[in-house]
C-alpha cells in the first residue's frame, strides 16, 4: 500500500469534547481538527477513543461548500498496482463494486480517505461481521457471502474489477496516475442533482424548484430578445431574480444580462455575489435550439495576440492543447466568456488548487516534477512565451465559439469543422429521449 495521504495540519491544535461511547456507554474522548488535504479542500478530522473499553473510531467530514453538480466516478481496476491510488469517499458517496453487483450506500459509511485496498478491506470486515449469525439462522445465504467475500479477497490479490462512486455533492476523488493527461481507467460524469438529491444533501428540503430555477422557468417561456435587454437610452439591461447561495444557502440575487456575439448567437451571462460569504460565480449559457451538428475549432496560436481573442467555452466544451498535454473534459470549469489567455490563466489556478496528491507526501518526485512542468508550460502559452501551439475547442453542442480577427472573411488561423454526433454522445447529453416532432401525442 502507498504512502498515507498528507494533511497539513500547520500550528492548529484539536479541540477535545467529552463524549459517550457507544459500546460500553462510559465517556471517552472525542478529538476535532479543522484541517487541509493540499490542493483539495479543507476537512474536518474526528477521533473518538474510550479510556474504558478501548475502543477507538474515527471520521472525515468535508469543511469546503458542494459543488454545483453531482458526479459518478467510474475506475477500472487493472492489477494489484491500481489498488494504491488514492481516494476521497465523502459521506454522501455510495459505492458499487459492479462485477458483483453490489452497492454501499452513503449512509453505511462515513467519509473516508483511504486507498482502492483500504476501501474493499471496509467491504470485506463490513460483510464478515454477521457471518456466523447468518451461518446458524439462514445457511443459503451464509453461502452466497462466502462467495462474494472470496471474489473480494481476489480483489486484494489482483484480479480485475470496477468501481463507481456516485456522489451527489461532487467532492469524492480518485487519483488520477496519468496526470496531467486524462487517466484511461477513470471517467468521470457530472450531472445535475434531484430533487430527492438536494434534500439528502440538506439542500433546499420540501421545494421542488429553488428560486433561480423558478426564475429560468419563467425566462424559458419569457424567450427575451435582445432589444427587450436594453433600454431607452440604449444601456444594456440586467435582471435580477432571487436565489440561495451555494457555498451559505444564504438568500442573495443572481443578476443576468442577455447579449448577442458578433457571427454567432445570444447569450445568457449570469452572475452570482452573496453579500453573506462574499462568495462569487459567474457562467455564460448559450442561448437558442440545440444545433444538429457539433463544432470543432482549431486554432494555431502563432502570435501573442491570438491570446487576446475572445472565447465563449459553453459547460459541454472540451479544450486541449497537444504540445504540453493538456484537455479539459467537458464539464471543466463550467460556461466562461473570456479570452484564450484568461481562460488558460483560470485552468492553471483551477488545477494548482483542485488537483489532490502530487505534491504531499504521498506523491513521488518524479509525480511532482512533471506536474511542476506541465503547469509552467501551461502558464508559458498563457503568457505567449511558448509558440506555436495548438488550440482545439470541441463542443458536441456548438454552443462554443472562438473569434475570428478577420470575420466576416476566414481566419486562415482557424479551422472550424462540424461533425455527426455519436449516439453515446447524444445520450450523455439525454438527447436521444426527447421528441421534438408530435410530442403531445407520445
């Protein structure tokens, strides 16, 4: 097994609290601290021990906001190698071993740091702790744990297998070994929570909308022009409408604005300050019907002024650069409307303070020094340092655009190519279950 993940726990001392212990019900001791894993988030670490009866427990809560949307994790397990990475198992996340069909659920286990091992050593002593209950009263299926205990003990021996962590708060994590590549072995998904999701995470309970989907309902139907954004004296217009804040659920106003791109299309800039947290946000939606077709953009950036070009990247663009390696799944970062040299700048600083595990203790050097490397390559083409390179903008949606400097002739820079979407494609995107043709008749 690697290393033990590092946490900083600087000059900070745990508070001690008195507590009951729930085997010998005497009082023990509950030790918190307020804690950081580098480069993830803050987390709050509990240990409970019994001076009485001995016995010792401990927890891991995350301290850090949900994120916008839920996510499932898809790692495939290849060898005894594999059961080293790493992983952040938040108490929302429920786990399923999918060869055996079998699922934790969040509220059997509490969030856990611990290893690919570590986490079917927790299934395993899970399933064995009744099994000589089970043998005595019902012998069948004493029997058909028997089976999957050995399958899982194969696990820890090497055996191939596949895991998946569904987290509807977004803040599970599994160590990417390929970094600052995509990892092979890990997919992920992101996807917007229930209603049933957002009252198991605390999150609005006993609404079925919340403010700001109730305002984009009505704006949906509203469909503003952008004439109906401006007013007499030809200055553009900002709506507000009243929302909750993500980070605080406090209440705050979410201010939007819609705006037409030259040679492109509308759309939609929402903006969020909470005047409770000071927490920010900001995302552009592109406006209008789905198009048939996705684009691809490609741009060969020559000059330090392709960096000043505008560039809407909607939530279903995907970005890479092939010279240093670099691709954004969609679903990174979000909507952003900005310029090819700030969103790099926001991509570093989004994967120097996101990316767990490759620069504590559990990392190796050679991890470190080529992480190290691919952000100053990354922060070189930002700053027009490192030339030519290659920038391609593929979005499945065509709800991305990039700008032409020599519009509305073609940018002999720039090479826009459209393409059939894949029917796996169109169902990520649910578009294989909509019906536009006849649809009260379905």
């Amino acid at each position: 097994m690697s290393e033990p993940i590092f946490v900083d726990l600087s000059e900070s001392k745990p508070a001690e609290i008195e507590s009951l212990c729930m085997k010998c019900e005497q009082m023990g001791v509950t030790r918190i601290l307020l804690s950081k894993i580098p480069h993830f988030k803050e987390v709050i670490i509990m240990a409970f021990e019994c001076p009485h009866c001995g016995f010792r427990n401990n927890e891991l809560q995350s301290a850090g906001s949900f994120n916008e949307r839920g996510h499932t994790i898809t790692l495939s397990i290849l060898n005894k190698e594999d059961l080293n990475r790493q992983l952040v198992k938040s108490d929302y996340c429920s786990v399923k071993f999918v060869e055996l069909d079998i699922e934790i659920p969040a509220n059997n286990r509490r969030g856990l740091l611990t290893t690919v091992e570590g986490l079917v050593s927790n299934a395993i002593d899970d399933l064995s702790a009744a099994q000589p209950i089970r043998k005595a009263t019902d012998e069948a299926v004493y029997n058909k744990i028997e089976e999957i205990l050995a399958k899982m003990n194969s696990y820890k021996e090497g055996a191939p297998f596949t895991l998946v962590l569904d987290d509807p708060s977004g803040n599970s994590y599994a160590e990417n070994k390929c970094l600052p590549a995509q990892d092979p072995q890990i997919k992920v998904r992101w996807y917007i929570r229930t209603p049933e999701q957002q009252e198991f995470l605390g999150l609005q309970p006993n609404q079925e909308q919340t403010p700001a989907e109730q305002a984009a309902d009505a704006l949906q139907h509203r469909a503003p022009t952008v004439s109906e954004m401006v007013n007499e004296e030809g200055v553009p217009e900002i709506m507000s409408f009243p929302a909750n804040c993500p980070s605080c659920n406090a209440p705050c106003s979410t201010n939007m604005h819609v705006m037409e791109i030259p040679h492109f299309k509308e759309v939609v800039i929402m903006a969020t300050n909470c005047e409770h947290c000071g927490y920010k946000s900001n995302e552009v939606k592109a406006g209008g019907a789905i198009s048939e077709k996705g684009k691809r953009i490609t741009l060969n950036v020559t000059d330090p002024e392709d960096l000043s070009r505008d560039i809407l990247k909607s939530e279903t663009c995907g970005l890479s650069i092939p010279e240093i390696n670099l691709e954004l799944t969609p679903g990174t970062l979000g909507g952003r409307f900005t310029t090819v040299e700030g969103l790099l700048r926001q991509v570093h600083d989004e994967l120097l303070e996101r990316a767990p595990f490759i620069q504590g203790d559990s990392g190796t050097e050679e991890s470190k020094e080529k992480w190290t490397k691919f952000l100053n390559n990354l922060m070189a083409v930002a700053e027009g340092k490192m030339m030519p390179v290659t920038l391609i903008i593929d979005d499945p949606l065509s709800n991305s655009y990039l700008q032409n400097l020599y519009a509305p002739d073609p940018d002999p820079e720039m090479t826009i190519e459209e393409y059939e979407r894949s029917w796996e494609v169109n169902e990520d995107l649910g578009l294989n279950d909509m019906k536009l043709e006849n649809y009260n008749n379905a």
